[in-house]
C-alpha cells in the first residue's frame, strides 16, 4: 500500500504527529513492535491500581498551552482532560537526610531553598538565575537552528554557549553545592 507518511516506533510526539496527520486527511502508517500502540505510552491495571510505566510528567498541559491545544485540534477535548494534582509542587524528593516538594517556578524555588538553607543562599540564587538564562535562551531557540546561528548571536545566547560543555554536576562543583542541595536541585 501508499501511504502519505509512515511512523516507526512510536513515542508520543509521534502519536501525535500521526493523529494530526491523519485529522488532516493523510494517509498514515503506524509500525510498532510492542504489543500495544504507543510502546510504553499506555496504563495496565494490578491489583486495582492503573500504572503507567513511562510517563512521568506532562508539561505544558494549561489551558491554551502546547498540550491543551493539539487536544483541541485533535476534538479530544471531552475525552482527554488534564488536571494539576497540586497547584503548588509537582514531586518530592524524600529520604533519610532530606524530604522536599519540588514547585513549578525558578524563583519559587530559589526563594525557597534560600529559606531551607540560609548559609547557602547566594549559590542557590545564582544557580537558578544560570538555570533560569539558559532555559529563557532555548525557549528563544528557533525550532531549527545549527550551532553557527548560536554563534552570530553571542550576547542573545551568552549562557548556552558559555556552559554548552557543563554536567549538571559540573555546575555544582563550580557553585560548591552541598550534597543535599544537589540532591534536591538535580
């Protein structure tokens, strides 16, 4: 058979890709080899209980953000609703040394941790305005770009090109993070 677009291995932006191709009148072909459509993207039940083995956080799900408005272009809308557990944390890091709430907003946070750990407020504070440039500047990013365009604008993109090299860890050795910062800040 033809078809106008074909999708191997399906991961959830493909899901979609392939929903709205075929919303829009294309013929689409779809080859997966787990048992279920979307590999890992489904629930199973045990013991009364629904699992989810891969998704762990779907984000930009507000209304009128990314999510919300394929739902809509897709007329899943009453189907498929998405709810914020808690308005104010998404996670939680818990063991025997540490037991935090994680919270959706840089400055939140910083402010936060600051609170948490008064002596190291400076470096928490840096951390999240360095964390906080780079993500401002990928969101910037157009949707392709080579490393040359990156370059031509090195004021616009000071941060990704100063730390393109760091780990996460190696940002925490520059900042002299403790242990439990790191832990919860990774």
């Amino acid at each position: 058979m033809k078809y106008d677009y074909v999708i191997i291995w399906m991961w959830i932006g493909w899901i979609t890709s392939g929903a709205l191709l075929a919303n829009s009148w294309k013929s689409v072909a779809i080859f997966e080899k787990h048992y279920l459509a979307g590999w890992y993207w489904h629930t199973f039940k045990r013991n009364g209980f629904h699992f989810n083995p891969w998704w762990h956080y779907v984000w930009n799900c507000g209304k009128w953000e990314t999510v919300d408005r394929v739902i809509h272009k897709l007329n899943l809308e009453k189907e498929v609703e998405f709810t914020r557990l808690n308005p104010d944390w998404f996670d939680r890091i818990y063991s025997k040394w540490v037991d935090y709430t994680i919270g959706s907003w840089f400055e939140k946070e910083s402010e936060k941790l600051s609170k948490l750990f008064p002596h190291d407020s400076k470096k928490i504070k840096k951390y999240f305005k360095i964390i906080s440039k780079i993500f401002n500047q990928a969101l910037s990013l157009p949707k392709t770009f080579e490393k040359k365009d990156i370059l031509k604008h090195p004021l616009k993109f000071s941060h990704i090109i100063k730390y393109h090299n760091y780990t996460l860890q190696d940002l925490f050795d520059k900042l002299e993070l403790t242990l439990r910062l790191q832990t919860i800040l990774a």
